[in-house]
C-alpha cells in the first residue's frame, strides 16, 4: 500500500469513527428527548389557594382568526372570578379595537414610558404598572388561540414556590388551503420544543406564559423594560431569582399560519436574531448540530449505496427523528416526511442570516438589536 492511499484510509476511519461519535451523540440526545417531557420535576405545591391571575393580551393590528382566540381565552374552566382578561393597544384607531370591542374584554392604551423597550414589552409594563391585586400575570399573544384548560395548566405550577414562570409552546397551525411555507413554519417550530424538553435551554415563550408578580417588583420592572424580547427578559428574571422554568408539554396552544416565503423568511430570521440576543452562544450549538446532522445524513446514504448495507445504521438518529416530529404534529401527512430533509439547511440559513442582523422590524417598528 502507497503513502497516499495508505493516507487515504487513515482520513477514511478517522472521520468514520467521528461519524460514529456523532451517531451516539445524537442517538442519546433523540432516547433522551423521548423521556424528558415524561420525567420532569413534579410539582410541589406550598400555595394552597387558588391564584388570580390577569390574562395581558398585548395588540396591534388583527390576526387570523383574532376573535376565535379572544373567544378561547373567555372560555377558560378556571373560573370566572379567578381571572380576568385586558387588552393592551397603542390607540384608540387601532385595527384590533373593534374585535376587542365586538368580543367584549376590558381594553387600555398602551402608555407606559421606556426608550429601549419594544411594543409588547411596553404593552405588559403598562398592564402591570396599573394592576395591584393579582398573583399573577399571564401573557397571551393575540394570534394564539388555545383549549379551555390553558390558563388552569398555566396556574397550577405557580403554586410550587420554586417555579417562576410555566410556559407551553404552540403548534404553529396551517390554516384550510394555505401553502408550502406555512407547513414549514410548523416543522420549523418543533425546534422550540425541542429546547422546551431540557432544563439547561427551557425558555419561556412569551406567546403563552404565566409568570409570578414578584418578578416585576420596581427592580424587576427596571430590567424588564430595558428589553425587546419579553421572553428573554422574563427567563432572565426567573433565573436571577433561582427559580424554574416549568414547561407543559401538553398542546394546549395554537398559532394559525397561512406564510408565504417572504413572511416565513421574515418571521424565522427575527425569532432566530431575538435567540441570539438573550444567548449568543445559540450561534456555535445551533451550526454544530445541524451540520453534524447534515453530514451523518449524507455519509449514511453514502455508505449504505455504495460500501455495505448495514452502514444503514447511520441514518437511524434522522430516523428517529422524524418520528419525534411525527410525534409532535398533528397531522400525520406525507408532507412531514417530505420537507423535514430541508429543516437543518433552513436552519443554518436563519443562523447566518440572524448573525449578520443589526436591527429587526416587529410589528411595523424597527428595532436596533447590535450596537
């Protein structure tokens, strides 16, 4: 045998033995993700009675479907005089008012001052700013709609003192005859699942969470209203707090999509840039594990062509990764199987474009997010 090709199958085993690596790697990470939903801390209450809660549902503009989940959050089984419901607008000529009107919830213009913060942060600083006799404070984004035990599932683990903040995260939903990117953006969300099922990336996920009071005392609020994203802010807070994200994995909320491209592109860059913003380190993890999953795709299909059948074994962690999305959907299409070949390059896409960003437009505003 040749220097070269002697050099050639050193090269050859040397990154068959890091594929290997890798495939244990990853077929720990998909054995654990299957069982972490399932043993999760329990709750241990020290509350005993029942908490109030404010339901903040921060607007601007009308959503598809807004006054179906105005509908769901009235409809709660928690008991009436145990919540109540306030919308938060920047106007009186908002495009929303005449749904909120039409649906009959409490609604206040939006007028808490801070110069950094984004327009729902304000909205929730104004709700709470103006809210005393609460335990607690639950922010519903307007697009959600969600089942009628959501608010009771959101309250419950607020009775364990340890717990901070519960959180469930939404199905992203593809509405009757919408297209290719809103099925995307569905299989795009399963990543914040993902992160939901392990303590060390639990966030709270501002579009359905349930947060205490003591978080927003007047050094909370401070922090709070310094921020674009509420979701980070409020993490940071439960953390600081040493207290615990709680997640519900039960789907219990649901954002209806109808995305084309453009809106899809737009959306998934700044929820990839705001992540990047609370934890830069998403960054090197995020091209880590999707570049690892590209390469141990292609070098099972490879291998399994053109060295021996039993290199199949490669493409067992995408394998059961497709049956964890399956898991999470609920549809049980053919178009899951179709376009989940195509998340980890979309992914990488979002990181790069998100690295590169200085500013986000949310909402019709435009923020500055990179000095």
């Amino acid at each position: 045998m040749g220097t070269l090709e002697f050099a050639f199958v050193v090269i050859f085993y040397a990154y068959l033995a890091f594929m290997f690596l890798i495939w244990v790697l990853l077929i720990s990470s998909n054995i654990v993700k299957f069982y972490a939903p399932k043993r999760g801390k329990k709750i241990n209450p020290t509350i005993k009675k029942k908490l109030k809660a404010l339901v903040i549902l921060p607007c601007k503009g009308t959503e598809i479907n807004m006054r179906k989940g105005i509908e769901s959050l009235k409809n709660q089984d928690y008991g009436k005089r145990y919540y109540d419901i306030l919308a938060v607008v920047d106007s009186e000529e908002d495009p929303a008012l005449p749904v909120i009107k039409a649906a009959k919830i409490r609604y206040m213009i939006n007028d808490y001052r801070c110069n950094k913060c984004s327009g729902k942060v304000r909205a929730i600083a104004s709700a709470v700013s103006k809210s005393k006799n609460y335990d607690a404070f639950v922010i519903a984004d307007s697009d959600i709609y969600c089942k009628r035990e959501w608010l009771r599932m959101l309250m419950k683990p607020l009775k364990d003192e340890s717990i901070g903040v519960s959180t469930a995260f939404p199905l992203f939903e593809p509405v009757k005859h919408s297209g290719f990117w809103a099925k995307v953006k569905m299989m795009w969300g399963f990543v914040g699942d993902g992160l939901m099922e392990s303590e060390v990336t639990r966030f709270a996920w501002g579009g359905s969470m349930a947060f205490r009071k003591e978080l927003l005392d007047s050094r909370g609020m401070k922090f709070f209203s310094g921020n674009i994203s509420d979701d980070i802010a409020i993490t940071k807070l439960v953390r600081a707090h040493k207290m615990r994200v709680y997640y519900i994995p039960k789907r219990i909320v649901y954002v209806p999509s109808n995305d084309d491209f453009p809106k899809f592109v737009e959306w998934s860059n700044r929820q990839t840039a705001l992540t990047l913003l609370g934890y830069k380190e998403t960054f090197l993890y995020g091209m880590l594990s999707y570049v690892s999953n590209i390469l141990l795709l292609i070098t099972g299909i490879v291998l399994t062509v053109y060295y021996s059948v039993y290199m199949a074994i490669l493409l067992l962690p995408y394998f059961l990764s497709l049956a964890r999305t399956y898991a999470r959907a609920d549809s049980k299409s053919l178009y899951i199987a179709a376009i989940f070949p195509m998340m980890n390059f979309i992914y990488i896409a979002n990181l790069l474009a998100a690295r590169k960003k200085r500013g986000i437009v949310w909402r019709g505003t435009k923020y500055t997010i990179k000095p």
